[in-house]
C-alpha cells in the first residue's frame, strides 16, 4: 500500500483543531452576512411573492432540521473518510466514481465562483459603502475612495492568497477571527432590538400567520436553506485536522446549532422590530438590507444611531471577508482533491514547501482576477435591472451560480446515501435523513428556478452547462484511484 501511495501529493502536517474546522464551516457560511441580507427572501421578498410572512422564524426552524439532515449524513461520512475535497469522496461512495467527480467539478466550480463574487462584493462594498461621497448613503467615511473598486477587489485577492499560502491555520484563524468579531456585535444589536421592540411575541412561531399558509412556509423553508450553504466546508479540512474522525463530525454538529440559533434569533428580532408588519420588512428600500434599517437613527425608525449604523456596516464588511477566505480555502481543498485523483491536469495538485495547495490557490485566484476584470470591462453582463454599480451586480450574479451549484450537490450527496451509508448501524436515520436532505435540496433548486427574474433566470442554464462540461472532463480524464482509498490515513 505504502508503494501505491508514491506519487501521490500530500498536504502539510495535521494540526488543525476542532475550533479551527469549526471556523471554517461558520466562516464559509457567513452568517452575520445572511442574516444582514437573506431573511427578506424567507419572509416573501422574491419574484415569487410567496414566503413565510411572520412566521419567517418558524420556515428557520425547519430549514434549519432540513441542514441537519444533510449534516448528519456529512458527518457519517466524516468517520470514514479524511482526504482534502471529501465532498468529492462522499458522493463517490454513494453513486460511483464518474457521478462523484462531476459531484466534484460542480461543487468545487461552485464555490471557487462564489469565492470569486465575494472579492467582486469587496471592491463594491470599499468604494460604494465603506467610503461614499454621496450624503444620501451611510458610508462609514464620508469621502470619496482612494482606490477604484478593482484596485481594491485585487488587493483582496493577494491577501487571499498570501494567507492561504502561508498556511492553513492561519486562514482559519483569520476567519475565526473575522466571524467571531461581527457576530458577538450584531448578535447584540439583535438583543437590543429585541428588548426595544414595541411588541415580542409567538405568533413568528406560529405557521398559521404566514399569508400564504403552508404554501408560504415551504418557499419560507426552501430560501432558509440558502442561508445554511457552507455549514458543511470544515469537511474539506479533515487532511489537515488532527484527529478529523472526531472533529469533522463534531464540527458539522456544531455549525449548524451555532448557525440555527443565531439564525432563528436574527429572523425573530427583523420580524419583531418592524412590528411584525411584513409589507414593511419586505419593503424594497428595506429588504435590500433590514440590518442596516434597523441600525439607523431613532428619528427615522432604526434602533440605533449614525455611530451605531457605521458600527454594524463595518462588522458586516469583516463577515464578508471571512466568507471570502472561507470559500478560497475550501475551493482550493477541492480543486487539490479532484487534481490529484486527476479528474483535473494533475498541475493543480502541486503544493507548495509549507505545504499547501500552491496550483490550486493560484487557480482559485486568477479565477477572482478574471471575474473582477469582467466587472470592471464588461459593464453589462448579467446586469441588474434597476441597475446597480457592476461590481455589486457580478456579486449578486456570481453568488447565486454558487450557491444553486453546491445545493445541487447536496441533493447528490442525500441520494447517495442509500448506497454510500448502506453499512450504516441505524438504516432507519440513514433513510429518513436521504429524503429530507434530498427534498431541501430538490426544494431549494426550486426556489432557486421559480419566476426568477433576469439576469437570474439563466442561472441554471449556466450551471447545467458547466455540468455538461463536467461531463466531458470526466468522460476525457479517467483519473486513478482515489487518494482516500490508496493512502491508508485518509480513511478509517
């Protein structure tokens, strides 16, 4: 076996910990971001028209049971398997190896794109929220930027890189400490929304308020999943994780805990502090961002101040970036994998002296390159309507091509299952978890399709044509056997 491992390329020591995997998964997932931005589309502010209205809590709660579905059959497979990319494996092991290596290209094209949006997101975020001469928006400084939008995307993209080459503990840490940051800060702010709100009560649990009924419910349930997307990226970790049998599990467990609550607790402070009236919470000038309403000055309905408004603005701007880094690390993590199996030109697979995975960091961010570069000269791909600046419309564009890409995977990965987890001690929660982690997913796909409005009604065509390409790549590159079946410490 020893001889069969030659040739193999191998990541740095393990060292990561449980709170290291744990920050990846929160960090990737990016919840003070979601919460900032997401929970409108829960409540009803969609081309559809249909959500969960007060009851937006409730949809959180079973959108969060949902993720626990597929979280649980992540972690089953966590036990078994601890190669870098395993999201790759899992799903190898329940279809096959051709449908787990498209699994791969789909999931890991993914969230190398969604990587790529957020550095789009950064350059629009520092020239247009951070810095604004304009008095009619809350910039936290009240002047022009010093740096064009793509200047500051580009900066972003080198400190990505320079970190993840560094090591990976220190991109971890980072997104540790990024996440930890704004979320202790806006989950205050929700309490004090909370206990400042004209009225609290019940009813957001209450499915019988949702205008719509259950019909509302369930298109509350299927956006909810988008706001757990990542939960299940420590896995990407395990090769690098100490003792990854116990932690990776562990970590997926606690991810989606720590994410529900914090979640629920966000979705019910939005709902109460705009006094449980939902045209206001889906309102247009409110929906595009109901934190920063609610962090506005008193006099003109927030519950907070222009000092507090700023606080909130910049802590949401540091859970971005660690949404940033997170996705890097796992979409290099993946590339690696699929690179070394050689289901991809096997020059993705080098790793560097501190052992990291140098061609896929430099493929992930030359991806990020390209992408600003397009917002930069190409002022009308997959432009909004209203029109917003470009960099915040590639953003938006290139996000929801990532998140339907990896929700897409995750109904792979529950119907994988059945097969993958057949030698499972508890058949009975391998089943009911296959089919609810299957129907989100099925769900979610849905919402995602569902009188989307352009540009994002051709997601899925986009994304079904980076599948037939996957097609080709895989039917074109027959690999070998995977790392985790030849190398005897990559499962158990």
């Amino acid at each position: 076996m020893a001889d069969q491992g030659k040739g193999y390329e191998r990541l740095g020591a393990r060292s990561l910990s449980l709170v290291d995997v744990v920050a990846q998964s929160v960090g990737f997932m990016g919840p003070v971001f979601s919460a900032a931005f997401l929970i409108p589309l829960i409540a009803g502010f969609s081309a559809s028209g249909k959500g969960a209205g007060v009851a937006t809590p409730f949809a959180v709660l079973l959108a969060a049971i949902g993720t626990f579905a597929l979280g649980w059959i992540v972690s089953q497979y966590a036990k078994k398997v601890h190669a870098a990319g395993s999201l790759y494996d899992y799903v190898s092991n329940g279809l096959g190896a051709q449908v787990g290596a498209l699994a791969g290209w789909v999931y890991y094209g993914g969230t190398t794109v969604l990587a790529s949006a957020i550095a789009c997101l950064v350059g629009f975020f520092m020239e247009f929220v951070i810095f604004t001469a304009d008095p009619a928006l809350p910039g936290v400084i009240e002047s022009e930027s010093p740096l064009p939008a793509m200047a500051w995307s580009l900066l972003f993209v080198a400190a990505v890189l320079v970190i993840q080459y560094l090591g990976v503990q220190l991109s971890t840490r980072v997104q540790l400490s990024l996440a930890l940051v704004s979320a202790v800060v806006v989950l205050a702010f929700f309490i004090k929304v909370i206990a400042d709100a004209p009225t609290n009560s019940l009813r957001a649990f209450n499915p019988s308020e949702a205008a719509d009924g259950w019909t509302g419910i369930l298109f509350g349930v299927m956006y909810g999943v988008l706001i757990f997307v990542g939960f299940e990226t420590a896995a990407n970790l395990a090769e690098e994780t100490a003792e990854p049998k116990r932690s990776i599990p562990r970590a997926i467990s606690l991810t989606v805990v720590i994410a529900s609550a914090f979640y629920l607790l966000a979705s019910y402070a939005q709902v109460a502090g705009f006094g449980f009236d939902i045209a206001v919470l889906t309102d247009p000038a409110v929906a595009a961002a109901p934190l920063f309403a609610l962090a506005s000055p008193l006099e003109v309905g927030g519950y907070g101040s222009d000092t507090i408004l700023k606080i909130v603005i910049v802590v949401v701007f540091l859970d971005v970036l660690a949404v940033g880094l997170g996705a890097a690390v796992a979409s290099t993590r993946g590339v690696f994998a699929l690179a070394r199996d050689r289901r991809v030109p096997g020059a993705l697979a080098a790793v560097s002296g501190r052992g990291t995975p140098l061609g896929a960091i430099v493929f992930v961010a030359a991806v990020s390159v390209i992408m600003a570069g397009l917002s930069e000269w190409m002022p009308d791909l997959f432009a909004l309507n209203p029109r917003q600046p470009h960099y915040f419309e590639m953003f938006a564009w290139l996000s929801t091509f990532g998140g339907f890409s990896i929700i897409v995977v995750y109904g792979f990965l529950a119907l994988g299952a059945f097969k993958g987890l057949a030698d499972h001690q508890s058949r009975g929660a391998v089943a009911v978890c296959g089919v609810v982690g299957a129907a989100i997913a099925a769900g979610a796909v849905f919402a995602a399709i569902y009188k989307q409005p352009s540009p994002n009604n051709v997601v899925w065509m986009y994304a079904l044509a980076w599948a037939v390409a996957g097609v080709v790549v895989t039917m074109t590159m027959k690999g070998r056997e995977p790392a985790s079946q030849v190398l005897d410490d990559l499962r158990s």
